[in-house]
C-alpha cells in the first residue's frame, strides 16, 4: 500500500463527517460557520481489452456543488449539508459506454448512453457536545460503506449517522441506510439497496499507533466484519517505516447466495519506508474461503450495496487482487519532486503479481498488474489545488482467469472554496 493511500485512509477513518471534531461549545453559528465548495471534474477512461470482450471508454464534465452549514448556539445545535451535482457526456467511445465498463452514464431503455445526468441531496444534522446526528442524503467513507468517488461523480446513501469524539482520539461511528444513489444514475434509489447497518470506530493510541475495528449488515445480502492495525516507526533523519494491517470477514446470506452462505477472509500486510522524496512499499495479500470477495457491484449476483470503494487493502490498484484462494505480492514505489523545485508533482509505480484463484474446475488462475501514476497539484495562483492525474494499468492473467486489458484514466479536479 503506497504511502499516499495509507495517509488517504487514515484521513477518511477521522473525518467521515464534516466539523465532527469540533465541540457544540465552540459554535459560532449557522451560518458564520458553513462553507460552499464546488468541485469540477473532467475525467476521462479507457479500457483495452483482449480476447476479444468489448472495449470500453467515456469523457465527461462533472460538478459538485455542497453546502455545509454550521450548527446553531445553544446547548443543541441544528445544521444542514445539501449538494447538488451534474455530469455531461462529451464522449461515449462509440459505443463503449454503459454499465459494467466505465460506468460514468447508464443506458437508457432505447439502448442509448445518457447525454447527462443530475442528481441532489440533503441532510439535516444536530449536535451535542461532541457527537454528530445526521439523517439524509450521504457520502459516508468508512472501510465497510465507502461511496465510490472513483468515476465522474460519488455515490450517496439516504439514511442515519452518529458520529462521536467524545474521547480524545476515538471516532465511533453507527449508521443505518435504505436507499443507494449509484454514481452513474439520477435515481435517489437506484443502487438496489434494502437497507446496511454499520457500526465501529478507530482509536489514535498516540502519533504513532492507531486502530480500527467496523462491521456491518447489509440486509439479505451479506454481514462483515473489518480490523486494522498501523504503526508508524520513526527513524534516524526524519525517515518513517509504517506497517499496516488490514483485514476482512465476511459471510454471504445464503437467499443471496444460491442458499450457499460462502464465507471469504481478505487480508494484507504492508510495508512502507518512506526518505527524503522516496518511499518503497512491500506488501503481501491474502483471500481464504469458500469464494471471493465480494462489494460494491458483483457481476454474477448483482449489487452489494456498500459503495464501489469498500476494499481497503494493500492491492487494491485495477485489479483488486480478491479472487477465491488468490495470494498476491506488492513492491511499490513513490517519488516527490520538490526537491527538485517541482513541488505537488509525484509519482507512484506498483506491481502486483497473484497467484492460486481457483478456477472452480480444477485449475489455478492468476494474474498480474503494473500501475503507473504522474499527479500534479497546483501550488498557488487562481488554479491553486487543481490537480492533473494520468494513471494507466496493464493487466495481464494467466489460465483464462479474465481478459486481459490495458486501461488509461485521466482526471483533471478542481476544487474551488466559495464561501
């Protein structure tokens, strides 16, 4: 797990909702403390596949507008979180489009790729103390309900949060959601989801050690349960090693299962040492159990219902590195060049290789990946915080375990303060 992503999950576990932090005490007001961001996107992907299975590639131009008010003063404070967003097709790749490729716009009835889509939402929210209540419409990211943000525009979940920091260094979290609005479809509902439970929490020991431990319930679907454990050790010369531990339990509901019930462990360990510009990860992944496993979409049973981005493991790049049996290994590398007076310009570089998918007849699969990633960050002036990312995967597999493809994305993101 490269660095930048151990410090992306860490952010996501201490601040899934916005001023959770803050105590009611330090309320100054609805409105002196609400802010208005829009956030643009213009994202581009590509996938080139072999063996003859369809390619597949969309363009287009996203916006995000949300609001998040301050809570009024008193001894209970009441607020509002509203957003509003719009993705315009500008491309199609001739018809590549559609549900299980890219899946930036969904097809129609007449057989036709949307030309935009536009969805909004609302939640109201009251905190005491130090704990947040919030119903409505949601972009929750915890490692068993992560709305995937990975395309043009994020999911959102329609429901209940508690959040509460009441302990210095414990974030606890309890949630139950009825209704997914899938990344590429207008409809409040239309991920198919009946209702998820969640319930957890992580604990920052001290600077360097911390913890978290979630499970959820996705009704008629599946139950599962998450730990993590990371520990970043200081060196000589500013020089950090962090080791991470990340793992998965999870058991399938036997009337979404064809009555089998199977249950799957996902698992990994990293390591990651980081030196002046550089940082080196190892990393070693592990799927056990009677399948493989299983979140967000899935192809032969249909939706999941807990969010696109709900792998939070070491070799999760294209490939998620999660079949039935399947063993894979991590050697990772990143570069910062602002010593070279280019600073928010990095690199990252992974390959992947796994081994031992079983194949159900006898056979062992496995498949391989390299990753590459150019970002590039503004540092200042009017497009301060825009940002460039080209990142391209090649994955290749062995004994017909899927097709191979090569895949390019290119995302230009532009965050804009407001008020």
């Amino acid at each position: 797990m490269t660095k930048y992503k151990l410090s992306a999950i860490a952010l996501a576990l201490m601040t899934s909702v916005p001023a959770l932090a803050a105590s009611q005490a330090e309320s100054n007001g609805f409105v002196e403390d609400s802010s208005l961001d829009l956030f643009l996107r213009n994202a581009y992907m590509n996938r080139d596949y072999g063996d003859g299975e369809q390619d597949k590639a969309e363009w287009g131009q996203g916006a995000v507008l949300t609001y998040n008010s301050g809570f009024t003063k008193g001894l209970v404070g009441f607020g509002v979180d509203a957003f509003g967003m719009y993705g315009y097709r500008l491309d199609s790749g001739r018809g590549r489009a559609g549900a299980g490729g890219i899946d930036f716009f969904m097809i129609d009835d007449d057989g036709d790729v949307e030309r935009d889509m536009a969805h909004a939402g609302a939640a109201v929210k009251a905190r005491f103390s130090k704990t947040v209540l919030a119903y409505g419409d949601q972009r929750p990211v915890l490692p068993v309900l992560s709305h995937d943000d990975s395309r043009l525009l994020p999911e959102a979940y329609t429901g209940t949060m508690i959040t509460s920091n009441e302990i210095d260094g414990l974030t606890v979290h309890a949630g139950r959601f009825h209704a997914q609005h899938r990344k590429s479809d207008e409809g409040r509902d239309s991920g198919g989801l009946r209702q998820i439970e969640v319930l957890g929490g992580s604990y920052q020991f001290n600077d360097n050690f911390r913890t978290a431990l979630y499970a959820s319930d996705v009704e008629d679907v599946l139950k599962r349960q998450y730990v993590n454990l990371n520990y970043v050790l200081p060196m000589d010369q500013a020089d950090t090693l962090t080791l991470d531990f990340s793992g998965y339990r999870t058991k399938q509901d036997k009337k979404w299962d064809n009555g089998e019930g199977a249950r799957n462990n996902l698992w990994s360990l990293s390591a990651n040492y980081a030196w002046d510009a550089h940082n080196v990860t190892l990393a070693y992944q592990r799927s056990s159990g009677d399948t493989g496993y299983s979140y967000g979409f899935y192809q032969n049973q249909g939706e999941v219902g807990d969010g696109g981005t709900t792998i939070w493991v070491a070799n999760s790049f294209w490939s998620d590195f999660n079949a039935e049996d399947e063993r894979s290994w991590q050697l990772g590398y990143g570069y910062d060049f602002t010593q070279y007076g280019i600073p928010g310009l990095s690199y990252n570089f992974a390959y992947i290789y796994g081994t031992d998918i079983n194949m159900g007849n006898g056979e062992r699969g496995g498949e391989r990946e390299i990753f590459n990633q150019v970002k590039y960050v503004v540092q200042s002036g009017a497009a301060k915080d825009l940002s460039v990312r080209l990142r391209s995967s090649v994955l290749r597999t062995s004994n017909g375990y899927a097709a191979d493809g090569n895949e390019v994305r290119i995302f230009v993101d532009f965050p804009i303060d407001i008020l």
